[in-house]
C-alpha cells in the first residue's frame, strides 16, 4: 500500500473541518434558541422582534453548514475524480 497522497491528505483534513463546522454551527443555533427564549421569558411584548432577529440568525448559521458541505463535496470529487 502506497502512501497518502496529498490530495487524499487534504480531503481528510476538509472533512474534519466539516465536522468541526457542524458542530459549531449547532452549538450556535442552540445558544440562539436559548438566548431568545430568555428574551421572550423577561420582555414578552417584544417576542415578535425577538423572533424575527432569531429566524434570520438560524438562517445564517445554517447557511455557512451549508456552503461547508459544498465545499467537502466540492473536494470529494476532485479527490474521486
């Protein structure tokens, strides 16, 4: 068995970076969720803002989730192909 290539060396460290991308982006919505939850829990006259402010953060972070896994399969396939 031959060593690893570079490539194949450097799709291993992409797909630990989509791990580590995953994880954090999940960490975030949950402290989000938790933080307007709290908000809503001491000023419930502003739970709209609050939610709308919540909703456009969620889709922020699950963007970048998102574009990570672009990318792993972006690399994926040059490593494949």
């Amino acid at each position: 068995m031959e060593g690893i290539t570079g490539i194949a060396f450097f799709a291993g460290l992409a797909v630990i970076g989509l791990a580590i991308a995953a994880f954090g982006s999940a960490t975030g919505q949950a402290r989000a969720a938790a933080a307007a939850l709290d908000a809503i829990w001491r000023q419930p006259e502003a739970a709209g803002r609050i939610q709308t402010v919540l909703i456009l953060s969620l889709a922020f972070l699950e963007s970048l989730t998102l574009f990570t896994f672009a990318l792993a399969f972006l690399f994926a396939g040059r490593v494949a192909g």
